[in-house]
C-alpha cells in the first residue's frame, strides 16, 4: 500500500500548522544578487501551471511549508529531464525522439511529485523564505547521486507570493515509517544504512564539503525503482564548508560548554525534539551542537550512527531522556541488543560514530567503505506489498549462514525451499535441498531435513537428467543425516520404528539404483561412493538382505575398478549373510563373482573350489546358468592344472600365454 511521505521529511520539525494560504507580495522586488541566484536556476524553472493538485490528494503541513502531494504535466517532465540532459552539450534530433519514446510509458497524468510550498508570513518575510528556498535548491542543482534527492522543479512567483520546491514522490515513505511498517531483515536494513552512507560520503567529498546539518531517518526517503533503496532529503540546515576551515575539525571541541542546558520542545506527533532557536533535532544531534550549536562534517556521522541504530528497530524512548544521556556521555548498550548482535561490523561501526570526540569518528567514506562490505540485500515491493520471493529468501539464508546465523538461516531457507518445491526449478530444488542438510547437520536438525528426502525422491522417479549428479550427491548428504541422527537417537532412546525406518529403507533402495546406474556407466568411484552410504543406512535398520545387496554392489564396482582385492571380502560378507538368509540364488551368485575376482588375481586353487559350489547350488536350483558355471568351473581347472606344470619347467613365457 502507498505511503505518503510525512511533511518532517521535507522541512524542520514543527507543532504549529499556519494556514497554507500565502499573502500577495506584488510590491516585492528581488534584490539584484537575489537575482542573480534566481536565474542559475532558470534550467530548474518550472511553470505553477504544470503541476496539479488533485482532490484527496496527502497534504502535511509543518512550521515552515506545506507539502502537498500532485502531479507535474507529463511533457514538462519530460522537457525538464531532457533539458538536464542537455546541460553542456547539444543533442540532435534523433537524441530527443529516443528519449521521449522511452518515457511513452511514464503515468499519463504525469510525474507524482511532492510539492513544498514555502509558507510566507507577510511581505517583508518574503525575501528571506526565497533566499532559503534558493539556498536549498542550489544545494541539490548542484548534486547528481543516487541516493541523494532530485530536484525536479522551483517555482517562483512574486506576484503570487509563491515559492515552490518540487520532488520525486516517495511511494514508500520515510526510513522511519518503512522500517516500522514492514518486516526487513538485518540485511535488508544495512542495504538501507548503505544507501545513506553512499549520500552522505558522496555530499562529503565535494570540493566544498556539504554538511547536510539536521540527517535522520525523518530525512531520508525511500523510493522503489526495480528494487527498494533510500535517497537523503531536506537541505534546508546544509551548509558548504571549507577543507581547511578549523571550525570543522577543532572548534567544536575546543569551546567551553554553555552554562545552562538547552530548552527543548517535544513534538508529539513525530515523537521528535527541536532545540529552541536551532534548527536540529536532537535525537540526531551529536554533542556539539547540543552544547555549542557547532556545526560540523562530524556531527553528521554522529546522526548516521543514530540512523543505523534506528534503522533495527524503530523503538523511540523518550528524547529529553535521550538528550540528557547523550550530553552525559551515554550511549544506548549495543552488546545486549539480541538484533544488532547478529552484525558486530555494524555495531562497531555506530560506537566510532559516537565517539565524544568529534575528531575520533570515522569519515563519511570510510563508514561508507565499512558498511559496503557487511552483508546485505535491497528490500523489495511490489504494488505497495513487500515481495519476499523464494530466491530473496534463499539470498538471505545464505547471508546468514556465512554470519554463523545457522538458526535464522535454516528457518529462511526452508520458507525459501517450501515456495520453490511446487513450481521451482529442478536444478534449484536439489541445491536448496543440499544447502539446507548441511545447515540441518549443523543444527542437528536431523529429523526435519529427512522429511526433503520425499522431494528428491519424486525427482529422481521422474527420470535422470543433466543433473543426475545432484540428486546423487543430494541423497549422500541426507543418509550421512540418517546416520547421525540414528547415532544420536541411540545414545536417548532405542531407535523407533515406522515412517522413520521407512523412509531410511526408501533412501538406500535409491542409493542402490542409483549407484547401479553409474556403475553400468562405468563411473565406478560414484558408484563406490553410494553403495557405502546405503550399506550404513541398512547396517543401522538391520536389515541383512540389503546389507548383503549393498556389498555385493559395492564389490562388484570395486571389481570393475581391478581391485580385486578389496572386491573379495566384501563378496565374502555378502555371501556369509545370504548363507544365514537361506539364500540359495544368492549364495551361488556371491561364490560365482568370488571365483571371479581370485581367478583374476590368479589364484586358481582358490578359484575353483569356489566355482565347484556355485556350480552344485545352481545345479539344485535347475539354473539355466548351470552350464556356463560347468565350462567355467573346467575350464579354470585346466589353467590352474597348466600353470602348476608350467612353474615345474620353469618356462615363464608359456606361463604367462597361459
């Protein structure tokens, strides 16, 4: 839902509403410097006429202006815009007819705009609100960043006593009411923070710094443009300071503090204080200028560690209480603040820019800098709602879980994982799945993570792909959870049966398929590599038959490798089990592969003994095989029968051809 932006974030705190009609001052004529300033900023004129106010339109109204909410004509603005663009260089033809087909989609009743209107007292007051007006006009004539405010007209009318500053229109409000209207993340906060920091730095490291003068939450607006982000606002308190000016590194703190404390006015409706006679409000006011109306470079960063103190929670406590401490030298407690906790850079970060101090705060860009690398993502809206897709979520898992935030990040990923399951992406679903049994590992989140198992199983039912690979390495990762959660149920209580064995028996029977799988396509480690996993999972439910499944797999791709040797005792174990099964087929099967791998390390006289058994149980059987083990079975005796003579002569040639 749209959010009108509160008057405070365009003009100075302020309980007295004035009325917003203002006096004729046709017997005014500007001074010739007034004038002059004036007409450097005739490419920002605009005329009152195209820019409309229509009925129930938001309309605030403070102690200085009336800010009302309107449109600006639709070929004004585009006008505007390209006349900004043509600043210092010509534009042809074709220049214009690209930049006004681009804007055929802009609202046909034009650019919502929020329109200051600077309140006149009388005649003689006249002079003074406009030379104001044009001070903060040329402050933002002269700025060109993304997260500082967009002049997009003024207006100027003697005859009319009318003084116009015109801005974008903030959809979303001021950072204060954002943060309090929808639920942002710690992340989505510091992007927030960052897009200050980004203003403030850029407003800073002009040729003749700009000191914004009266920086809050309050002041910084939040538009959305593809995706959420802040621009500051009001300049009405900015000034230009000089590099080489000592008032802005040494004279607030050289001067003796003021023998009585400041008067305060409370504003109940923003829940703010302006300073009697100043123009600053104090719960962003740094020291200095509490005591020596100082105003410096630094006393901004001192209300950018403010905004990012806000920016976590908007819980306003009493600001004479805020002042009182400050002035004493008490900040708020960050240690045992849970929400801050989970970021240490950023509450680093907001100590140094409470430093009493003024010359121990870090500077604009090196806050900049800071908060550039802490972790964060642009919030996002769609039609006046907060959009938390499943990729956002996952992004923000992920961030988590590189802060060691294991918790938070599991709890986010599996929102992220229950909205992409139905309609995601294969190759997504099987990466949220991996991720989050790694973080359900880490959690001993055993049971929980188990429960995906049913979604890469439906995957792996609907045929391979090109992520086969995946899906094998997704069910490696959820036995190896099946193994720690049955070493971790047996150490409370026995292990339970129903779904539970179920589910594990479903999970090696997959292994196995799987792995057979590779097997036949001749990737043997991977093969190796699943079989193992379904041996523990059926060592653990105690199932023999699959136990001796499992071996007998995992010698037969040992086997494929030439590794005969470690192929052996495994046809063993599996053989030694379907004997105590009363598995006949399978004990023939298990003493034929035996045969197998002796013979091929050579070893006849073990070899055929083992072929004679299998050659008597599938003879018992009616095997149709039967007769393959029978030349099998001779043929490895001729062999040995041949080697045995061939080692008496000594003939290794002929030994060898055998």
């Amino acid at each position: 839902m749209s959010r009108p932006i509160d008057g405070d974030t365009v003009m100075e705190d302020g309980s007295h509403h004035a009325d917003a009609d203002i006096r004729s001052s046709a017997g005014f004529e500007p001074s010739v410097r007034l004038r002059a300033r004036i007409e450097k900023l005739a490419h920002w004129r605009v005329n009152p006429c195209s820019v409309a106010f229509y009925e129930g339109a938001p309309e605030f109204h403070g102690g200085h202006a009336t800010v009302s909410a309107g449109y600006m004509n639709k070929y004004m603005v585009e006008m505007r815009q390209l006349e900004k663009r043509a600043l210092g260089k010509k534009l042809d033809r074709k220049a214009i007819h690209d930049f006004l087909r681009v804007n055929e989609k802009r609202n046909s009743l034009g650019l919502r705009v929020a329109v200051k209107r600077m309140r006149v007292a009388d005649d003689t007051d006249f002079e003074r609100v406009l030379g104001l007006a044009i001070r903060e006009a040329d402050f933002l004539a002269g700025t060109a960043h993304r997260n500082i405010v967009e002049l997009e007209g003024f207006v100027e009318d003697v005859s009319e006593s009318t003084i116009w500053l015109v801005f974008p229109w903030a959809d979303n409000g001021n950072l204060r009411d954002f943060i309090a209207s929808y639920t942002c993340e710690i992340p989505e906060r510091i992007s927030l923070i960052d897009d200050v920091a980004q203003g403030l730095a850029y407003l800073h490291s002009r040729d003749a710094p700009i000191c914004h003068g009266d920086l809050k939450s309050l002041n910084v607006l939040i538009y959305n443009e593809e995706e959420i982000y802040a621009k500051i606002t009001d300049f009405g308190s900015a000034r230009r300071l000089s590099k080489h000016d000592p008032n802005i590194n040494t004279h607030a703190e050289s001067q003796a503090p003021p023998v009585h404390s400041p008067s305060v006015t409370f504003n109940t409706s923003t829940k703010t204080i302006t300073l009697t006679g100043n123009k600053y409000t104090l719960r962003w006011a740094a020291p200095e200028l509490l005591l020596n109306d100082q105003l410096s470079l630094w006393s901004d960063i001192w209300a950018l560690g403010w905004i990012a103190y806000e920016a976590r929670l908007p819980n306003v406590t009493s600001d004479i209480g805020v002042v009182e401490r400050v002035v004493e030298g008490k900040l708020p407690s960050l240690a045992n603040d849970g929400s801050l906790a989970l970021i240490h850079e950023l509450c680093s970060l907001m100590e140094m820019c409470w430093k009493m101090k003024p010359t121990e705060r870090p500077t604009a860009e090196s806050c900049r800098r800071t908060i550039n690398e802490m972790p964060k993502l642009a919030p996002a809206m769609f039609e006046g709602l907060k959009i938390d897709g499943s990729q956002r979520l996952w992004r923000l898992g992920q961030i988590y879980q590189s802060r060691g935030e294991y918790g938070r990040a599991f709890n986010l990923s599996v929102k992220a994982f229950e909205r992409t399951r139905e309609f995601g992406a294969r190759s997504d679903i099987i990466s949220m799945v991996r991720d989050l049994t790694q973080l359900g590992r880490g959690l001993n989140h055993y049971s929980e993570t188990i429960a995906l198992y049913d979604v890469i199983w439906k995957i792996y039912s609907e045929g391979s792909g090109d992520d086969f690979d995946d899906i094998a390495n997704a069910l490696c990762d959820l036995a190896e959870l099946h193994r720690l959660r049955n070493k971790h149920d047996k150490a409370l209580q026995p292990h339970s049966e129903g779904r539970e064995t179920q589910e594990e028996e479903r999970m090696a029977e997959a292994l196995c398929k799987i792995a057979q799988q590779y097997r036949l396509a001749d990737r043997h480690d991977k093969a190796i590599q699943l079989y193992t996993r379904a041996w523990g999972i059926l060592t653990d439910l105690g199932d023999r038959k699959g136990q001796a499944d499992a071996l007998w797999g995992l010698a037969n791709a040992h086997q494929c490798r030439g590794e005969s040797d470690k192929a052996i005792p495994l046809y063993s174990d599996a053989w030694k089990i379907r004997t105590d099964l009363g598995d006949k087929k399978g004990q023939a099967d298990a003493l034929w592969c035996l045969a197998d791998a002796h013979r091929c390390l050579g070893d006849y006289d073990k070899a055929t003994p083992l072929y004679s058994r299998a050659l008597e149980i599938r003879t018992d059987l009616d095997d149709r095989l039967a007769s393959s083990a029978v030349a099998m079975c001779m043929m490895t005796r001729i062999a040995g029968r041949m080697l045995h003579f061939v080692e008496k002569i000594g003939n290794m040639g002929l030994k060898r051809t055998i």
